[in-house]
C-alpha cells in the first residue's frame, strides 16, 4: 500500500525513543526518579490500592477523589485540572490535536520528548539556544521571537539543565503573550523556587504541565495531570483525553501519595540539602562546571575528564546521563540526586578526576 508505506517511512525518519538499559545492580541516576523516598513507603501504598480497587470495573470512582486531592494541593478547583497517563501522554495529545498545523518556540536544550513530538507531527519548532555560562536566555529577544510563533513551550525548571529561569522573566512572558498558549512544564516544580499553578485562572492561556513521576516517587504507575483554564480543561477531559487514561490502581496510588505527602516533603528536604552539598563542593573544581540547580539533578559540563567521569561511575555502577558534547556543552553530564552514600561516592569520582 502506496500511502502506508510513505506513511511509516515517513515516521521512521525520526530517531525513535530509546528507553534507558535495563540494568539490575546499578545506581540508578540517569531519569530523575525520586530514588531517595523510601521503597517500603512506594510499596505499603502499592499493596492497600491492589486490597482497596476491583480491577474487574472501569476506574470511575477513583477519578473524582483524585481531583479532589489534586485540587487540594494546588490550591485551584477540580475544573481546572486533566489527568493522564504521564505527562508524556498529556503533551502528546495536545501536540496532536490542538498543536496540529501551529508552530511552537522553546529553549535548546530542553525536554528532548516535547521537541520530538512536534516533529513527528510536524510542528515547525523554533529554539532559543540557552547561554552555556548560566544556561540563561535573552528574554526581550526571546519575546520578540516568540511573536511569530503559536505556542510557547517552557520546562521550568528545564531538563536537562536544571535549573529555573527567574520568575519575574517568565511572567513576562506570559504578560507579554498573552494571545500564545504557553505550556509550562513543572515537572520538577517541587524541587523548585516557585510554581505557576496561579497563572491559570489570572490567565486563560496558559497551560501548567505536572508529574507523580519526579517528586512522588511514582514513575513506573505513570500519573501526570494539566493545569489550565476551566473551559480548556472541561475541553481535554471530555474530547482529547481517552475515557480510561489511568489504570484505577494508577489512580488509588496518587491518592495515597497526596494523603502521605509529608513523607514525599521529607524526601525533598533530603534531596536539596544533599543538592547543596554537592553543588558547594563541585562548584569548588575548576576542571568541571557545574551548573546551579533548582531541580533534582546535576547539569555538569566535565570538558577533557568526560571519559574518565564516565568510566569511573561505570566501574561504581552508578547510572547516569551522559551527553557528551552536546550543544554549545562539552563533555555534559545529567546526574540524578540519589542518598547521601551514592552522592558521596559521586563527589569522590569528580574530586579524583581532576588528579
Ligand atoms: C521536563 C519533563 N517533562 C515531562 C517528563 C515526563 O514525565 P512523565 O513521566 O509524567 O511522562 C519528564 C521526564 O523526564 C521531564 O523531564
């Protein structure tokens, strides 16, 4: 079939996602997951949803508590909330309906996943390259730009750089666009200075983008949820996203974090005391540049030493993200804050290198 083939042809252009190998004895620090939270806490809330949910039913009684307790902690109104498996899926449904024939502007890098999708629906996508002294941009010229553009993408904080952009520069941005959707991914938004959930009933075009992936510990039960204006909301829910997007299992398990949210807070607490830690000593080095974090990751340009950073986590089986050059960075790294042992260690890898 003539029009099939041209069809997956074209797909297959794109460079597929790769997941991360599958590794068994590793440190695990190359995806950002909350690692730092306690496995039993993540198992006890797995094992009352599994007691509490009949999986022979649909999920219907679990959506209306889980909007309830996602309006709870974002302080805004179940009509201003959809919920999907991810934000991963979140984002591709709107790239595929709304986004569809618009063209986007964000920042370079960023959450590769986003950029991807507009190409395979062939959104022209426009980024801004970031500074590769502070990862900062021009925001009158970013702006300016953005003018010619439909939609404005930003991951706050970013990934893979970490860090958040000053709040007085995005909410000039929003101020400044306000006939653009603006997508504000905060899936990292908990590690952070500030979040943006009140921007969206002060404005009607602006869409926050969260995850239980990061923060909550919740990767693999695959939860995201949208904040936004209640019409687009009420819009998402009723015809983009599907009837069913999250297993009632999926959906009992971010109850049960939400109701627990202090031992996710103490796990945070953890992770930025530890993010200081390392931050004062790496930032000490002058063979490597660490980048400021807001984020529960490390962004770390390590020049002329990336192979032998690399190898010597490789040999202490810790996982990370390896760039290498990448952009304007040379030799960039993204390393995920584990506990204090693995940090430790990590510290001791960079420290060493530079010997
Ligand atoms: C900025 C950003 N947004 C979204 C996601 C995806 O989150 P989810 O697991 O909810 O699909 C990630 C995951 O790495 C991310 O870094």
């Amino acid at each position: 079939m003539d029009w099939l083939d041209k069809e997956l042809g074209y797909i297959k252009s794109h460079k597929p996602y790769k997941r991360p190998d599958k590794v068994y004895d590793f440190h695990k620090l190359d995806s950002n997951e909350n690692i730092v939270l306690e496995k039993r806490f993540i198992k006890a809330i797995a094992l009352k949803s599994l007691r509490e949910n009949d999986l022979r039913e649909y999920p219907i009684k679990q959506f209306e508590e889980l909007f309830k307790k996602l309006a709870d902690y974002t302080d805004l109104s179940i009509r201003n909330i959809g919920v999907g498996s991810g934000s991963d899926q979140i984002m591709d449904l709107l790239l595929s309906t709304i986004g569809k024939g618009r063209s986007i502007i964000t920042l370079n890098p960023t959450f590769s996943y986003f950029t991807d999708r507009c190409n395979l629906y062939k959104i022209p996508t426009k980024q801004i390259d970031l500074s590769n002294l502070d990862n900062s941009f021009d925001v009158e010229l970013f702006i300016k730009k953005a003018k010619e553009y439909d939609i404005i993408y930003i991951a706050s904080p970013n990934n893979p750089t970490g860090n958040q952009f000053k709040l007085d520069e995005i909410l000039n941005i929003i101020e400044s666009l306000k006939d653009k959707l603006i997508i504000i991914d905060e899936a990292y938004v908990e590690f952070a200075e500030y979040n943006l959930s009140n921007t969206v009933t002060k404005y009607n075009n602006v869409i926050v983008m969260r995850t239980f992936s990061k923060a909550f510990g919740l990767a693999g039960a695959r939860i995201g949820y949208l904040l936004t204006n209640e019409e687009l909301a009420d819009t998402f829910n009723q015809y983009i996203q599907l009837p069913y997007p999250l297993s009632s299992f999926s959906m009992q398990l971010a109850i049960e974090v939400l109701v627990n949210i202090h031992k996710v807070k103490r796990s945070i607490q953890i992770i930025k005391k530890e993010r200081s830690k390392i931050f004062e000593r790496l930032n000490k080095m002058n063979q490597i540049k660490i980048f400021e974090s807001h984020s529960n990751f490390f962004f770390i340009q390590t020049f002329d030493h990336f192979d032998k950073i690399k190898n010597s986590m490789m040999s202490e089986k810790i996982l990370i993200k390896n760039f290498g050059n990448f952009g304007n960075y040379q030799g960039a790294m993204r390393i995920t804050i584990g506990n204090t042992e693995v940090n430790d260690k990590i510290i001791s890898i960079f420290e060493k290198s530079g010997n």
